[in-house]
C-alpha cells in the first residue's frame, strides 16, 4: 500500500509541522484549511521552519526548497484531497467540529484514502460512524514539536483494519517519527495520559493562588531535568487547544473546575490575542522565553 500524497488538514501550529515534516521526509503534501488566514498562517510557520532547520538541524538549502516544492495550500476540500492517499486530521478540538468535518470529507475523498485524526484527547470511536470508511480510520497523534517530540502514537478502534494499523505505523516510522502502537482506545493515548494531569495540576497551583507560573515552572525544570515546565508547554500547545480541551472535559466530567480555569485562560489569553509560542505571548514572551535564559534556574 504506497503512500505518496498526504493531506494535512488545519494549518494551525501542529497541523503546520506535520505538514513541513512529513514533505521534509519527500512526500507531497497539501495544507487544507477552511480559512484563508489559515493558510498565510500555515505558509508563516513553514518559513519559519525553513529558518529552523537551515539554523538548527543541519538541513541544506537545496532540501528546503525541495521541501517547499512539495508543499501545495488550499481552501478547497475535494481539491485538497484528490489524490491524496492518507489525511492527517488536526481541526479544532471539539467533536462536533471534528465529525461535521469527517461528513464532508467522506464526501469527496477517493475511496483508497486512509483518514487519521490527530485529535489529542478523543477517540477514533468518537467519529468512526461519521467517516465513510471505519476500516480505514484510526488516529496518528503527534506531540508539539514533532522534529524533536518524535513519536508517532498509532491508535485504531474496534472497526478498524489491522493491515492499515499496521501501514500508519510504517508511515509514521518514513516521516521520522518513532512508531508507538496503542493497543486499546485510551483518551490522551500515551504522551497525554501523563502530560495532561500534569498540566492540571500546574493550572489549579496557578488558578488557586498556590505560586507563580515562572516559580511552578522552575520548580518541575530543577526537579526533573525538563526542558520547559507546564506554562511554558501550555503556550507550545496553545491557548485555543487548552480553552477547547479545557471546556471539554469540563462539561464531559461536570468539573466546574476545569470550566472555570478554561474561561480565565479564554478571559486572559485568548481575548487579548496572547495565543501562546504562535502568536509571540503566552505566559511567556518569544521568540526568546524567559525559561530558556541561563539564569532562569537560579
């Protein structure tokens, strides 16, 4: 089963690194976004990790502009996916959204097309029905920073077929990812199964008045060896994704907690712009972050 062309749906901040990812590894693949701005955002972040990779990872110039040769942009969801042989799913987090997005897509995607969700918190099972092609759907999460975070979580649900389980994993091992099989359906799979309490527990001490979010995160960098603490891994993540995840759970558990702290993050962040890494201001200000100056653990 040859995989060539890839769709990457949403051109947010993990959307866009798939994307820049899997054509970096030789893959064609087209951004979809229903936005405009969407995609000029999508085209903002793929410079940006041209600039990266030139900088950092040792990429030559000529494999960057074979990558942007590789990557194609579109408002047009059956043009998006014409050809494409898998999509990587990474709209909004909110499963209404997300299956009124499998609806349309199972209307206009070839029938040999593999559907993945990205989604960080719910289940294949959640949107199975919606997608046309239960066999051939399953999710492949992706931590932020994917070039670094590179695992690629594989996690199928009750209906899906074992031989596409297996060729998403081989996929995600050719896009450079380390391959982790999920063997049953479980929220926030591995990586956020232990990364969300600990996000939890963080905006609670925050919320409650407990510490500051620089002290909460020197306290986890000194203690673990992390390279960035909770807040700061909140503004890699992102306001909107913690708002939606946020509200949730909040009204899936009946957690006014979670509601509230979702509604102080919407009334301190998001309305004011402050988006996290991708609009320069979270709690922390970027492209250089107070937590990363070598004096931030004295």
């Amino acid at each position: 089963m040859k995989i060539v062309n890839v769709t990457v749906a949403g051109g947010g901040t993990l959307g866009s690194q798939i994307a820049w990812q899997t054509a970096f590894n030789g893959f064609n693949v087209v951004v979809y976004d229903a936005f405009e701005k969407g995609i000029e955002r999508s085209k903002k972040f793929h410079q940006s990790f041209a600039d990266l990779f030139l900088a950092t990872r040792g990429a030559s110039q000529e494999e960057i502009k074979a990558t942007f040769n590789r990557l194609n942009y579109t408002t047009d969801l059956a043009e998006a996916t014409k050809d494409a042989d898998i999509i990587s799913e990474s709209v909004p987090e909110s499963i209404e959204i997300k299956r009124n997005f499998y609806e349309e897509l199972a209307k206009v995607a070839p029938e040999k097309t593999i559907f993945t969700t990205n989604s960080s918190t719910t289940l294949p099972s959640d949107y199975a029905a919606f997608t046309g092609r239960p066999e051939k759907f399953l999710a492949l999460h992706f931590a932020n920073g994917i070039w670094d975070a590179n695992v690629g979580e594989v996690m199928g649900h009750e209906g899906t077929d074992p031989e596409i389980f297996d060729r998403v994993l081989e996929f995600a091992k050719e896009i450079g990812m380390v391959p982790i099989p999920i063997k049953k359906e479980q929220n926030g799979y591995v990586l956020n199964s232990l990364l969300v309490p600990l996000l939890d527990a963080a905006a609670d001490l925050l919320f409650r008045g407990v510490s500051d979010a620089e002290s909460i995160d020197k306290t986890w960098m000194i203690s673990t060896g992390a390279k960035a603490g909770p807040f700061g891994i909140m503004d890699a993540v992102g306001m909107e994704t913690m708002y939606n995840i946020g509200m949730l759970w909040g009204e899936k558990l009946g957690d006014q907690d979670k509601i509230d702290r979702s509604n102080w993050i919407k009334t301190n962040f998001i309305d004011k712009g402050k988006m996290g890494l991708s609009s320069g201001e979270g709690f922390y200000k970027y492209p250089n972050p107070k937590y990363l100056d070598v004096n931030f653990l004295k």
